[in-house]
C-alpha cells in the first residue's frame, strides 16, 4: 500500500555523491541540481537529512557543491554498498521515529538499490526520486528502479515529493519551495 509522506515523518538521504564517480554519472548536471533542491528543500521543510560516502580515502569526498549544503546534516561514511550497513542509520531512525525515507545519490543499481531494499526490508517507507539518482549507464539506472518498484518502493520525482510532503498551497513554506523549483 502507498502511503504519503509526511514532513514530520521522513528524512532524505544523499548517497555517495563522490569524486569521480559523480562525474561519471549519466546526465550529471540534471542529478546535482535535483539533488541540491532536495537539500535545499529538506532545510526548509526541517527534514533531517543523513548523507553518506563510501570508502572516501578511495572514492574521494563528495563533491564541493553537494558537500557544502551538508555541513548541519548527519554524516555517515561507509563500506558496505547499502547505506544500512553500518546499523548507524537504523540507530537514527529509530531515535527520531522518522520511518518514511527519500532516497537520492549514486549508483542506483547498486548503492541505492541495496540502501533501499534494507530499508524496505525493515519495514521503512521508501520513496526514490528518479531525478536525483543515477548509475554510469543509463540501463542499469532503469533497471534498479524497476526492481525497486516491484520490490515496494515508490518512485518519485522533485516535484512530486515535495508537494506531497507540503500537501497544500496553504503550507507556510510553499512559496519557498515553489522557487527552488524553477
């Protein structure tokens, strides 16, 4: 069954927007604006944000445009693809009660893909924003996202959550939210 979002439920997570990685990705400068409008979005809407990189002594830092939206968010660095690995996460998500999770980052097809099916598999809510995920290959971007919707994640977009997540035109960020969509 789907279930909306709600601000006071979710959190966002940014996953290993790396280095070169991240400069490899299939339509790069679409996924770092959409990933930087849901940072942005998620401050103002008071989502917690958990961001994560994997192996960072190999794969580098994320990248500086990303990185520094972060600096009050919650960092995890990582070696398992899946962003649960560490059990770190579900710590967090358990202290604050938010159970409804909106997935970005990098790779789809196997970071994200493995993030999201732990989650799922815990019985967390999971939403992946198309348009703020990629993989180097277009093929495996649709491919983890069409096991992801069978596997009960729902596939989103920009726009899509976060006026759900506002559920009004009345919301007193809603004029805020509308400009970073433009």
């Amino acid at each position: 069954m789907i279930s909306k979002f709600e601000i006071v439920k979710s959190c966002l997570l940014v996953i290993d927007v790396q280095g070169r990685l991240a400069d490899m990705m299939h339509k790069k400068n679409s996924l770092f604006k959409h990933i930087i409008t849901m940072i942005n979005a998620a401050k103002i809407l008071d989502i917690p944000i958990h961001w994560f990189e994997q192996y960072p002594q190999g794969l580098g830092p994320t990248i500086p445009a990303i990185k520094e939206l972060l600096v009050d968010s919650i960092y995890h660095e990582k070696v398992t693809f899946s962003a649960c690995g560490t059990g770190d996460l579900f710590n967090h998500l358990k202290t604050s009660g938010r159970d409804q999770c909106i997935v970005t980052g990098i790779e789809t097809h196997v970071c994200v893909y493995q993030t999201a099916i732990d989650l799922l598999a815990n019985g967390y809510s999971v939403k992946v924003n198309q348009q703020a995920v990629s993989s180097r290959v277009k093929s495996n971007k649709q491919l983890a996202l069409h096991n992801l919707d069978k596997a009960g994640a729902t596939i989103t977009s920009t726009e899509m959550i976060l006026f759900e997540l506002m559920q009004t035109a009345k919301n007193p960020n809603f004029r805020q939210i509308s400009k970073l969509l433009k």
